[in-house]
C-alpha cells in the first residue's frame, strides 16, 4: 500500500516537474524570439523632434534623423520680439544636433534585460534630440535682437531748475528674456521656422512717487546752506546753494535715491576759487586746433584735491540742516595726460567731416550755437567715449538753453534745448564716416528731411544719450561751428581731427513697410498745437570700411520711423 502510494506521488513530481521545464521552455522561447524580434531596434513608439523612428535598426534611424534635420540646420530661423526680427541658420547660433548621441539614448535593442525587450516591442516616446550648443555664439544672435528690443526702465530723479528741486517721472521699460529666449531656441529651431523670443518687463529702480518724496524734504535740505569744505592746510571752500543745486541730482542706487555730485562739472567751478587759496593744480596736456592745424598744449604737474572723495564729502554734509561741513586732503598730482603723449597722439588731419542746415529761429541759434562751441576742442584720448549729454549738460535757463521744438510721445512739443538733436546729428555723422565706434544712438521716431535718412541722432537728458568711443590708437579731436544768423537758414559743422585708418563708404537707404498716418486728429483746446501728416516706414543701410580697396568691414543699420497723425486746431467741420 505504501510503495503504491509512493509511485503515485513520484508519477506527480515527475508531471509537475516536466510541466515546470515546460514553461521555462516555452518562456525561453518566447524570451529567445522576443530577442530576436527586438534587435538592434528603436522602441516601437519613438520620434525625436516629431520624426517618427519606431522600429528602425540604430543605423537607419541616425540616417532618417540627418535627412530630417541637415535641410533645417541649413535653413534660416527667423526670432521675433513683436514686429523686430532677427535671421540666422543654426550654425549661425552655434546649433547642431548629435546623432549618434541621440540614437544612443532611445534605448535600441542588442539587450537581454527582458525590460529593454518588452521597451522595443511596446514602448517609446517623444524624445528631444542631444545637442552641440556653441553659448558665445547662440548668446550673439540673441543679443543682436535684445539691442534692437531692450527699453531700459527711466528711474525717477530729482534735480533743480531755477534753484528749485523738480522731479523727473520713472518709465517701465521692456527687456528681452536672454536665457529663457536661449532656451526657446534649442528647443524649437527643429521644429519651426520661426521662434518667439521672451520679453519682459522692466520696472523702473526707483518710482516717482520716491522722488516726490525726496524732492519734498532731502532736495530741500541739500539746498539750504552752504557747505563748508577745508582744504588740507590751503584754506577752506564754501560751497553755495546755488553751486549745490546747479551740481547736485538725486539718483537711484540700490532702489533708493542718493545725492550724487557732478564731480567734474564742480572742480571744474571750483578752478578759480582753488587756485585763490593757492593750490597749483595739475594741467593735462591736450590737442586744440589753432589757425587750420593742431597745437600741443604742454601738461603741468601739481597739487590738487580728489574729485571723487570731494563728492563723498558733499553728499554726506548736505543732508544735514545743520553741521554743513567736511574736509578733504591735499596731495601731489601729476598730469594725468602728458606733453610727450601727447605729441604722439597722431592728430594730423581731418578724417571726417559733415555739415546740417537749419530753420532761422532764435532758439536754434542759441541751442545749437551753444552746443557747438561746448563740443568744439573736445579732445579724445585712445579708448575714450564721447557722451553728449556729459559735453553738453544739463539744459537749464541757468546754463543758457532756450525752449524749442522737441519730440514726445510721438507729438512735437517745446522743451528747454529744443534743436539740439540737429548738433547731435551732425557730430553723429562726423564720427560715423571718421569710422569711430558707434556707442550708442537713437535716431528721431519721426523723420525730417533735414537729416540722412536713418543715419541722424535725438539727445534727451533723462533717457536718450549719443556716445562713441575712440576704438582707435591715435588722439580724436572735434571741431564745431555754426554759420549764418536768425531769420535766414543756418548750418552747423563738425570735424574730427586724427590719423585715418579707413575710407568710409555707405550704401544707399533701402526704405520699406511704409505706413500711412491716422486719421485727422480736431482740437478744440487752449493748448493746442497743428501738426502735419508724416508717413512711417523702415529704412537700412551699412557703413562700409575701406583700407585702400579692399572692404575690411561691413556694419549694418536699421531703423523704423514712426507716423505722425495730423492735428488740426478747431472744429471738425460738418457734413
């Protein structure tokens, strides 16, 4: 009974076991064709950038994908902010894709993880391709349309006219998005012609609800007595209210405003009163034009005080009422610029020249009268900047500027130093066929046939400045003068005296995208102010740099002029 038993229950174990090996047979099989099916295959799902690869060996996929995507890498992308636009080809930006990277991380077949197989057979997904990124050069071509976007906010200041504190308003600005623009790119470039860069806005450091503030109580303050300043053992100075208030801004640091002396302008001021107690300062050697050719002006070395910590010390005292003084030392300071230097500055010769004309009115001969005679001499050492508005100041009534036509908000309106724009322009051109180095400019948003289309330059105190930078390795001297007299047409002259290193050609302005002005604009107020239609449009053109006749260099331009709505004053007329 028992050894009956004990067969039965081998029979069993022998079924259960054969059942087992079965299994493990059938499921080896199914392993082994399972295998065999995946390959060196694609997961059956996959795409990369929207190009279907599901099911191709790793060699043809990496084929598919450079067919797809060599056409696109060789195409133009165009990157849009609003209506500014930009072009480049990938490589351009630095872009390429890595295919055998790529292909590397779809996770084709060759594995005998049973995972990776049932991944071949059923899986995949939407993949990114792995890209090569040159930054520098991706970084270029954004920044190429964040020069053409980028409105930096106007933080609110306070400084004074007529001794009187007055406050200029903040203004948002917009700033285009580099890094997430950047990313925009390498994510979408194989996939759309063309690409959104990211903008953002820029609010103002400081608002003008602060400078209300500080022109209510700190302007005040800062205006209200002298300041006391000794001199080492020389003597001491006092600082007027009046020197104060024609020196003295407020200005945003850090989110908050602080006093911040014009340094320059107030040494410059104090020249005679330093030299009463008698410090002999330094003198820089410099290059004037005297009788059609340049003059060495000797350097002189000296004593004298720091503009810098002078400045530190005035804007600490005069936020006080009372205790209004400080002290700064007196040291031994050579000239900063010497005569062998400047003698061999190079100045020899005019290198570039250009003359405007302008409507007889009083006011343009005074501002821009005023404005020649402080840009004439400017001497420019090698790597200098000129700034404008530094040359020219502040435009008070008490610095001489008279009100004039001006442009804002797309309106003409009267605004102390009104015509200047017309001596900006002028010593824009003079330097642009000089082939200096374009800082920055801003042309008009309207355009006026008494400038080069395109090629001219606004100047506004608060926002808008006109600078270039003496890229070259010889000394830049300016020269400026205006002729005729008020009521008869007027001109205005630039020269710029050095060594030339280039002959400057421009191509002729394409315009385009004209745009028709609004409608008729009827006003019936007290103010009111006629206006003209004037058409927009868009104009390019490049500067062309000539060393002989070989072209070394090609800078491009462009710029898009805004419409001007007629205004009529009175009423629409009937009917």
């Amino acid at each position: 009974m028992a050894r009956a038993k004990s067969k039965r229950m081998s029979m069993t174990a022998r079924v259960g076991i054969g059942t087992v090996v079965g299994l493990v047979v059938l499921l080896g099989g199914a392993y082994l064709v399972g295998h065999q099916l995946a390959g060196d295959r694609v997961p059956r799902h996959t795409s990369v950038s929207e190009v279907a690869l599901g099911g191709l060996t790793a060699a043809q996929a990496q084929a598919k994908l450079t067919s797809e995507f060599g056409p696109k890498l060789d195409g133009q992308l165009v990157l849009t902010a609003g209506d500014t636009t930009v072009s480049f080809t990938p490589a351009d930006a630095g872009l390429a894709v890595d295919y055998p990277a790529t292909v590397a991380g779809l996770g084709a077949g060759g594995s005998w993880n049973p995972v990776d197989i049932l991944t071949v057979l059923f899986g995949g997904g939407a993949h990114q391709p792995v890209l090569t990124v040159d930054q520098t050069k991706l970084a270029a071509q954004i920044s190429a349309l964040a020069k053409q976007v980028d409105v930096p906010a106007v933080s609110a200041s306070v400084g004074y006219e007529a001794g009187k504190p007055v406050t200029t308003e903040s203004a948002p600005g917009t700033l285009l998005d580099r890094d997430q623009t950047a990313r925009t790119v390498q994510a979408e470039f194989l996939t759309r012609k063309t690409i959104a860069a990211t903008v953002v806005p820029a609010p103002p450091e400081v608002t003008t609800e602060q400078a209300e503030q500080v022109a209510e109580k700190l302007a005040l303050t800062a205006i209200s007595a002298p300041v006391s300043v000794q001199v080492g053992d020389a003597g001491k100075l006092t600082i007027s209210p009046a020197l104060i208030a024609e020196t003295l801004t407020f200005e945003g640091r850090t989110g908050m405003l602080v006093p911040v002396f014009d340094t320059k302008a107030l040494v410059k001021k104090l020249d005679p009163a330093l030299n009463k107690i008698g410090l002999d300062q330094p003198r820089d050697a410099t290059v004037t034009i005297a009788k059609g050719k340049p003059r060495v002006v000797p350097a002189k070395d000296g004593e004298g005080i720091d503009p810098t910590e002078l400045g530190s010390v005035l804007a600490e005292a005069v936020l006080k009422p009372e205790g209004r003084t400080g002290a700064v030392s007196v040291s031994s300071r050579p000239a900063g610029f010497t005569t062998q230097q400047a003698q061999a500055s190079g100045v020899k010769k005019v290198i570039g020249k250009f003359t405007t004309y302008f409507p007889g009115t009083t006011y343009r001969y005074n501002n821009i009268g005023k404005a020649a005679k402080l840009i004439n001499g400017t001497f420019l050492k090698p790597g200098e900047t000129f700034s404008m508005n530094q040359t020219l100041g502040k435009r008070t009534k008490q610095a001489g500027w008279m009100a004039g036509g001006a442009i804002d908000g797309g309106k003409i309106v009267e605004r102390l130093g009104g015509g200047i724009s017309q001596a900006t322009t002028t010593t824009f051109n003079a330097i642009f066929f000089a082939g200096l180095e374009d800082i920055y400019h801003k042309p008009h948003s309207l355009y006026f046939n008494r400038y080069p289309v395109g090629r001219e330059a606004t100047l506004d105190w608060v926002s808008v400045d006109m600078k270039f930078r003496n890229d070259s390795p010889y000394g830049v001297v300016l020269q400026a003068w205006i002729t005729g007299r008020p009521g008869s047409q007027g001109s205005v002259t630039v020269q710029v005296w050095s060594t030339q290193r280039y002959t400057i050609k421009t191509t002729t302005p394409v315009r385009s995208n004209y745009r028709a002005p609004g409608p008729t604009v009827y006003d019936e107020s007290e103010g009111c102010k006629p206006q003209n239609a004037m058409s927009g449009f868009d104009v390019k053109f490049d500067r062309l740099f000539y060393q002989g006749k070989r072209l070394v260099k090609r800078e491009p331009f462009k710029w898009r002029y805004n419409s001007l709505t007629p205004v009529v004053c009175g009423a629409k007329p009937k009917g």
